[in-house]
C-alpha cells in the first residue's frame, strides 16, 4: 500500500522546497495543494502581486487572476517533479489555508503533510498566524514542516 503525502504549495521559495523534500524522502504518491485565499487580496503571500494594480478583491477578474496565479503555481510544481522524474497529482481549494490544509487530510487518504514554514517571528507571527503551526496542531496526521536554515 503506498503513503501518500500531501504538499502544500502556494509559490514561495519555501513550499518549493518542501516539494523537493517529499521527492528526496519519500517513494510516495504525492499531491501538491494550492489554496485560494478568497480573504487575501494579494492572492497568497508568495506572488508578486501589487494590490493596488490588481482587480478589485473578490471580483471576477480578481478569481480570474488567482486562478492564472494557481496555474503558474501547479506549471512550477510539475516542473520540480520532472526534475525528480516523479508524478505529482494537484489539487485546489479555497478558504481558509489551514484549516482547507486539514480538512483535505480528513477527507483523504493522506498519511504525512510536508510543508513550507515562512519562517515568522515576533509580532508577525501573532499578527498574521502561522499556516504551518496551526497544521502542525490540529492534523490528524504527522506533519514535517520544511525551514530555511538561515532564519
């Protein structure tokens, strides 16, 4: 019977990087899962975004974007995985990003999570959340969490 691991991407140097170390780790099914935050006006916090030149937030052209954003996101992902000569299965939601990370664990058969970690501090940290402490939490299954040695 094969794991399967689920891999939060959202294109930042660090859920690439998580990506990478499901194929280095693991001979695994893994599916790489890319949330739409229909609450952040920027998409995620991975773009290269500018609000203030972007569709109006929660506007059709605004979903438009995200899902143009989503697609260059998936098109990376496939990318690394043919660098590992890997299959990658994706998938999409939106919401919430934790709490669409757990939900699809739930819903799945999904045995490990391995996901990015920003690398927050301080007053950020409690001002905006961490995506990867509240998954590490409440994820009925064990969660690795990929850092930047450097911060």
């Amino acid at each position: 019977m094969s794991r399967t691991l689920l891999v939060p991407i959202d294109g930042s140097p660090m859920s690439w990087r998580a990506l990478e170390h499901a194929f280095e780790t693991d001979d695994a099914r893994v599916v790489a899962l890319h949330v739409v935050d229909p609450w952040d006006p920027g998409y995620s916090v991975a773009t290269d975004v500018d609000v203030r030149t972007e569709p109006p937030h929660g506007s059709d052209a605004w979903y438009e974007r995200a899902d143009t954003e989503e697609q260059r996101v998936f098109d990376r992902a496939r990318e690394i995985a043919d660098d590992y000569d890997a299959e990658l299965e994706t998938d999409h939601r939106s919401g919430d990003p934790a709490r669409e990370i757990i939900d699809y664990v739930e819903e799945n058969d999904v045995d490990h999570v391995v996901m990015g970690s920003h690398g927050r501090t301080g007053t950020a940290r409690l001002l905006l959340g961490s995506v990867a402490e509240l998954v590490v939490r409440r994820a009925p299954v064990p969660v690795t969490v990929v850092r930047d040695p450097e911060e």
